[in-house]
C-alpha cells in the first residue's frame, strides 16, 4: 500500500512538472541531488516528454565570467520570448556536499521571473565536474517546458571537457591576460568548443589571444583536412564580449543559432545526442558498480587482506583489481 501511494505521489509530482510547475521542479531536481527512488521514478515517467530543450554548455577557467555571460544570455533569450533553466555546478562542500557557492548572485535579477529557472548543484566530486543527478535535473527542465538550458560547470581542461557529453553545443569561455586561459590553447581542450567567447574584451591582449586562438584552430582544421573527404565542416567562431555590459550578447546569441541550425541540418544533432545518452547511460552505469561494490567490499576481509598486500608492496594494484574482478565476476 504504501508504494501505491509513493506512485501515486510521483505521478501527481510528474503532472505538475510537465505543465510547468515551477514548485514541482525544484522538488523532482532535489529528489535526484538526494539519490531518491522516487526522484529516478520521476525521470522515468517524464522522460518521454524531453529531447525539446536546446542545451548549451560552458566550460571555462574560474573568473572568466561565465555567470555573468549566462545572466546575459538569459535576459536576451527571455526578451525573445524563451523560457530558461540555468544549472550551475559548483565545487562540494565537504562538510554539506551541498553546492559551496549556492544559487548565483549574478543571476539574482532572474530569479523573480516565471520564465526562469536557476538552480546550483554540487559536482559531488564526479570527473569532469558533472554529477549524475545534473545529468537528471537538466533532463527535468526540459520535462517541464524550458526551451533553453544553459549547464555551467567549473573549470577547464582534461578533467572538465566531460561536459561535451550533455550539450548539444558547446561554449568555451576565455579571458585576455589570464595564465589559465592560455592552458586552454592546448589541444585537448580546444577540439571541444563549438563556440569560443572571449569575455572581458576590453582587455589590451583580447586581440593577441584572438590570434593565438585561430591559429591553434586552423592547425586542428589542417589536421582534419589530412585526414580524408569530410562532410561540411563548423569553423569555430571566436565572440568577443563585455558580459557585464551586454556587449556582444546578440552576436553571441546569433553564433549559437547558427550552430544549432548547422548541427540540424547536417543531422549531427541527433548522432551528439545519441552519443549523448550512450555514455550518460555507461555514466550512471559504472557509477552504480562502484558503490554497489564499495558496500559489498566494505567489511570483506578477503578485500582487506588482498588490499594489505597492495600496501606491503606485495601485489601491484592492478593485479588486485584484476584478482578482485575476477572474484565478482566481471
């Protein structure tokens, strides 16, 4: 009986989501944050409601602004009459695992507007600086009607590019005159963006930047070219923005589209999305392994001596796993 009335519950939960219920929302994302049952059953009666939401995502060095670009982005996408979600992923609490920063203050001016919905989740320490339950609560927002989802998460380089796995496009946020922007001419990083913003573009270096940028950019096209025969390629555009005061928002906004428009037209945006899912489901999957193993293991006094060896240098650590897959079977 009281699963009834947890389905129940759930279905009622679901209803108000789909018909925009901006209460019903915060609720589902915090039973996700929280790891409730009934937050994945929640996902799984509305997820046949999304695939609607054009989701974007920034990645970039702390202090570039990229709050303040969303905020802007938010007040002109609203103008144009789109409804919005903003996640921001924060760094964890250790103590709370809640998210450090909280709700942003540069967003504040949204947060009385119907047609917005900001939200900050902790990463909970995942790689890449994404949790498994942002994965779920950008699902959520487009459940719920958002027409723009705007996913920002903390940092940039090998650990962060991740979150090229949950956009449909993705927006590189740099500063001039920053050491950490400069890491991001590394190749590893820039094969990620679809779009590149240079905020702050006051800055005496935005045009030094700008010409180390193309030229890292033309070299990745030259690459590709050698290559072989491709279809029509997207030539990365570089924005150049002063977020705090609207400059270069409507560029930006116009670059966006227009990526969006290719991706469609060219049919990649349902292979992004198809691979999207592919590795949001092999995520949550290898997510689970591990803490269903971790309980299992917790007290296991054969994982504790084989764990001792390790330590004694006894053992290398991948003969242990290899040992302790062979065990669990896998």
């Amino acid at each position: 009986m009281p699963q009834a009335n947890t389905n129940e519950g759930t279905s009622s939960l679901a209803r108000r989501l789909l018909n925009g219920d901006r209460r019903a929302l915060a609720r589902a994302i915090s039973l996700v944050e929280d790891d409730r049952p009934e937050g994945w059953d929640l996902v799984r009666e509305v997820y046949p409601h999304t695939g609607r939401a054009a989701v974007f995502g920034f990645t970039g060095p702390p202090g570039v602004g990229k709050s303040t670009l969303i905020g802007a982005l938010t007040k002109a996408r609203r103008a144009a009459g789109r409804t919005v979600g903003v996640l921001s992923i924060d760094p964890s609490s250790p103590f709370t695992q809640g998210a450090l920063l909280g709700d942003r203050i540069r967003l504040t001016e949204h947060f009385l507007d119907q047609g917005v919905f900001i939200r900050s989740m902790a990463n909970r320490g995942a790689l890449g600086g994404l949790s498994e339950a942002a994965l779920q609560a950008a699902l959520l927002l487009d459940a719920a009607g958002r027409q723009d989802i705007f996913i920002e998460t903390v940092g940039v380089g090998q650990a962060e590019i991740d979150i090229i796995d949950h956009a449909d496009t993705i927006v590189l946020v740099l500063m001039p005159g920053s050491g950490d922007s400069i890491q991001a001419l590394k190749a590893g990083v820039m094969e990620i963006p679809d779009v590149i913003v240079i905020n702050k573009a006051q800055h005496p270096l935005t045009d030094t930047m700008v010409r180390e940028i193309r030229g890292v950019l033309s070299l990745a096209n030259l690459d590709e070219a050698s290559s072989g025969p491709a279809r029509p390629r997207w030539r990365v555009p570089i924005v150049k923005t002063e977020a705090a005061r609207g400059e270069g928002i409507d560029e930006l906004v116009e670059r966006l589209g227009e990526h969006r428009a290719h991706i469609a037209a060219e049919g990649t945006l349902q292979e992004r999305r198809g691979r999207n899912l592919r590795n949001e489901v092999l995520a949550i999957a290898s997510a689970r392994m591990r803490r269903r193993l971790e309980e299992e293991l917790r007290e296991d006094a054969q994982f504790k001596r084989l764990l001792q060896e390790v330590i004694e240098r006894r053992l290398d650590p991948a003969s242990a796993a290899s040992a302790l897959l062979e065990r669990s079977g896998g």
